[in-house]
C-alpha cells in the first residue's frame, strides 16, 4: 500500500487505538499492538486498562486503572488523533468495560475490533463473571469484528464448543452480535500441521489456515498481534476478509521468526513493514 493510500485528503494519516492491558515483558498486550501497529506503518495510540507484572512464564501481579482514567485516556485521545480503527484486549473490570463502551459507542466511524479477553485457551478464567457479562452485553455488541477463541466462544454462546463446531459459533455469534466474528482455534481439529481459524462476515463463514510453525521460539501474544494487526488493515481500508488474510500472515511471518530475548524466552518478530492493498 503506499503512502498515498494511507493518507486522507487534507494530509492526515490515519492512527489505530488500542485499549488493553501493558505486559511488562513486552511479548502481549499494548506492547505487542504496538508493534503491529508500527509493522504497518501506523502512529498507534494507547489507553490503559490494566498493568500486569508478567513474563512467558506466568502472570505475577496485576494493578488494574481506575475507570476514571481509562476514561480520561479515551477522550483525550479522540479529542485530537485521527483514529480510523481500533481494538481491545484485557479491560479488568465491569466498571472499565462500562465506560469503554459508552465512549465507543459515540465513534461509529471508528472500525472497531473486540478481542473478549475471557478465557485462556489454557481454559483459565481471565475476567470476572461481572466483567463477562458487561463485554458481552454492552462491548460486543459495538464491534465491527469479534475475535474470541474457543473457550471463550463457549463463553459467549453458553454451551460446550468444539473445535469442530467453529464454523457454525462463528455464524451463531455473527447472528447474535450483530457483527463479523472470528473463532480462533479450529486447528485443534486437524492433524496439527495447520491453524484454521473460522470467520463469518454475516454472509458466508470463510476457512483461513495456514501451516503451524514448527518449534517456534515463542509464541506468546499471537491473540493480541492477531486483533492488531486486524485493526491496521482496517484502519487503512482494507475490507474486512483481506484484513484478516493479511493479520493473519503477518502474524504467522512473526512466528516464524520469533527469537531469543533471555534464557529460555522468546518475542514474536516484526515482519518488514507492511501497507497491504486491499
């Protein structure tokens, strides 16, 4: 994509938000959306929703931000930044996720991509049931795209999901939230040598794989690089089916070279920068 293509008419480049948590170690969370942003050429804006003390290893405390200041972040951020997209990740609480959606819902000509951080893939619950039930009553139903992965498909629908049932969860949670969604995960049906992933754009449920990497360095903040890169498509006018095509390339270049950052721990790599056409 060049330049041209990412610039409006009055000379403005387009920014992409993220609303998430900070890992301290760099692999997940703002940081990696950040990265992704930048691989794509664009500025990236933040708002905090939580801190987290972690490495690859293990979460070792979190300290989540006061409503009021997420929501002092959002404002100040959309008073000034030519936001075209954004996405969320961890969000904390019920009272963060209450006032992320309100002012959301005040852009709607901000693509917005909501990664319902719920439930590890682990299985390991990562929100409330409160901050549960506010993303999925008063976030999902704001987005442009829904990321979830298995579990948290099974979350969201309120029944067992299999691997094998991501297709029809995908066009389930389309119907349900009114927006394209993304099942993560199908690749567990297969015979480990692919990464399917399942999304319905409201119309008909496209099949995206591609080859799993073998004995990756790292692997850490996949979900959250997905969701962002998604976004900076989206934010340079991609339309939605190749913006996902695209993310998950990206996201897959990156596994492939992701490399050592100390003893035993790895960071995805940032492929060469991109502007993809559409």
């Amino acid at each position: 994509m060049s330049g041209g293509r990412a610039r409006s008419a009055n000379g403005i480049r387009p920014c992409a938000l993220t609303i998430a948590g900070s890992d301290s170690g760099g692999n997940a969370g703002v940081q990696a959306d950040l990265r992704a942003f930048h691989a794509y050429g664009l500025h990236g804006c933040t708002v905090l929703a939580a801190l987290t003390a972690q490495n690859p290893r293990a979460v070792a405390a979190v300290h989540a931000v006061p409503p009021d200041f997420v929501e002092a972040q959002l404002k100040a951020v959309f008073a000034m930044y030519a936001v075209k997209a954004l996405k969320t990740g961890m969000l904390g609480s019920a009272a963060v996720v209450e006032i992320v959606a309100r002012e959301l819902s005040r852009r709607r000509g901000v693509k917005k991509v909501i990664d319902p951080v719920m439930v590890a893939t682990s299985g390991a619950k990562l929100a409330t049931a409160a901050a549960a039930a506010a993303i999925k009553d008063r976030l999902l139903p704001l987005a442009d795209l829904i990321t979830p992965n298995i579990p948290e498909t099974a979350a969201l629908l309120g029944r067992d999901v299999r691997a094998c049932d991501a297709p029809d969860a995908a066009r389930e949670l389309a119907r349900e939230f009114g927006c394209a969604a993304l099942v993560k995960g199908g690749h567990a049906l297969e015979d480990a040598c692919e990464a399917a992933d399942y999304l319905c754009d409201g119309r008909r449920v496209h099949r995206m794989a591609l080859p799993v990497v073998p004995s990756p360095v790292s692997t850490h903040g996949t979900g959250c690089t997905l969701a962002a890169a998604i976004a900076a498509n989206l934010a340079l006018g991609v339309p939605l089916v190749r913006a996902v095509k695209n993310a998950k390339e990206y996201v897959y270049e990156a596994i492939k070279i992701s490399y050592h950052v100390g003893k035993d721990c790895g960071v995805l790599g940032m492929p060469e920068r991109r502007r993809e056409d559409g």
